[in-house]
C-alpha cells in the first residue's frame, strides 16, 4: 500500500486542532510547539518512501482475515503472531500495534521529561491514530484496485478534503481518557472496517450514472497540470457519503488529542511548562487565540485558501 494517507492537507489539520482539545495543564506545552505537532503530521507518511518496514504501519487489511475479522483477530501482538505470523501481520499491515507502540514511547517521554521526544511521538502518534480513520486502510482492496475503481484512495481522503473542508465543523470538544490504548486503536479500526463497503459500492453507483466526460478535470498541483476527479464528481460523491469525510476528520480530532491526554495522564501528569522551552511571541498567541477562538466555532483557518 503506497497510497497516501489523508493527504498532508488533512494531517495538518488534525494533529494542529488536536492541540485545541488538550487540559489546560497540556495546553501551552502544546500550543508552544503547535507549529512543530503540525509539520510532522507527515513525517511517518514521509518515511515510507525511504524505509520499507514503514510501509504496514499504516494499514490493517482486516478483510484478510476472514468475514469476521475482529473476531479471529487476537488483539495482543503475541497471540496474532502465534496465529497468523509475524511476516503475515507485517504484510497486511501493523496499524492497532503501532498505535500501541507510538503511545507508551509517548509515555515514556513524557515520564523522561524528553522534550524532544514527546513531540516527534505526539505528532507520529497522531498521524497514525488519524490512518485508522481512514476506511480504504482497513481492506485489501485499499484503492479499488480490485474493482476497477483505482484512484478512489486519493478522491476519499486528499481531494475531498481539499476541496470541501474549509467549509467543515470542527470543534470536538475536550480530549477524554482513554483505558486500554490497544482496545482504543482496534475499536476505531473495526468501525472503519465497517465503512469499507459503503465507500466502495456508492462511488461505483456514482461512477454508472455520472457523465463520463464530467468526472475528471484538469487541475494545477504543485505548478504541474494534472487530471482528478472534478469538483461536481467529488461534492456528488460526498453528498452520497452524508458528510462520512466530515465526520471521520472529526473523529480524528478528538481521538488524537485523547491519546496524547491519555498518555500524559498515564506518565503521571508531569508538569509541562516546566518543559516549555520556546516562548510565542506576542503576535503569535494572539494568532493562536484567534485560531482556537474560531475552531470552537467549529473553523480553522490553518491551510485555508481565500
């Protein structure tokens, strides 16, 4: 699986909104840092192109599995492996386990008081708590490949979001704790899983009755001319999902920033701003007020175009 996940312009928004979910006694660790927790929403995506053992951090092929497959699933990593096998885990994807792995780094930087650590695990951490979201990275048929339906990754989870998320509602709330982080990870898999099949079978509905010369467009990406699908095929789409894009970037949110409060709370709440080593300067926290003041509107502004 190559495919990018949510696109970078998704990742931003969840990991940089994560922040606006956070405690007070998390929020100007995170608010200092925002900046940083934003940029590397896509680091893991990144690494993916240079190391190959990156590749199934991103995905559970769940319908590998049988019919059932959170039922045959072990959750715990050595009771999969003694079922299935490493080599088979690692080659229809680590997601839930990553996830597992990324949060109690996070604890433990946290417990180490490692400044650096504790946000290159938060935004890791995020970028993967966002992935489960994501449907088509729970199916071996993770871009219609399989259904003639190639490309409908990218339509999902980058150019929906592009296209139509300024015009979302994001505000989630407070974060919440999160008891098993393991049972967290498979439970946002397994009713991603459950979307698998809607995802797939309505764009083939839309694909039959869609003017053929009206689904794909010329855009200009990266000052290159290419051809995606069209704003009319893209909006047609989303309207039959009932908003499913919005609400699973939502998820996101909230999700993402429960697990950082989690993992602070299970390091033993240390104290942050003892941590905080990069000052804003005025015109910075009046931005960032601004921001957050729009986000519990349910705006964002970060990435937005006029």
């Amino acid at each position: 699986m190559l495919c990018s996940s949510w696109g970078f312009f998704a990742h931003y928004r969840i990991n940089r909104l994560a922040v606006f979910t956070l405690p007070k006694a998390m929020a100007g660790f995170y608010k200092s840092n925002i900046d940083f927790i934003t940029r590397h929403a896509v680091s893991a995506d990144k690494r993916r192109y240079v190391d190959s053992t990156e590749i199934p951090r991103h995905f559970f092929d769940a319908d590998h599995y049988g019919k059932k497959p959170f039922a045959a699933m072990p959750q715990k990593w050595k009771d999969a492996a003694a079922k299935y096998s490493a080599d088979t885990l690692d080659k229809y994807g680590t997601l839930p386990w990553t996830i597992q792995y990324q949060y109690y780094k996070l604890v433990r930087a946290f417990k180490a008081h490692d400044t650096t650590t504790i946000l290159t695990a938060s935004a890791n951490l995020g970028h993967y708590v966002a992935d489960a979201h994501v449907p088509l990275h729970l199916s071996v048929n993770y871009d219609g490949q399989l259904t003639g339906q190639t490309g409908i990754h990218a339509l999902w989870e980058s150019r929906i979001p592009e296209l139509f998320g300024n015009r979302y509602n994001y505000f989630v709330g407070k974060a919440r704790y999160i008891e098993n982080p393991l049972n967290e990870a498979f439970k946002i898999c397994r009713a991603s899983f459950k979307s698998v099949d809607t995802v797939l079978r309505f764009e083939r509905a839309l694909d039959k009755t869609f003017p053929a010369d009206k689904k794909y467009s010329t855009i200009v990406r990266n000052k290159r001319k290419i051809s995606d699908y069209s704003v009319a095929y893209s909006n047609a789409y989303q309207k039959m999902l009932k908003r499913m894009v919005e609400r699973q970037l939502r998820a996101s949110i909230l999700s993402v920033g429960s697990f950082w409060y989690s993992a602070w709370v299970d390091a033993g709440q240390p104290d942050l701003d003892k941590l905080t080593e990069r000052q804003m300067s005025p015109d910075e926290k009046k931005n960032l007020q601004r921001e957050e003041a729009l986000y519990k509107t349910g705006k964002c502004t970060y990435g937005a175009t006029p």
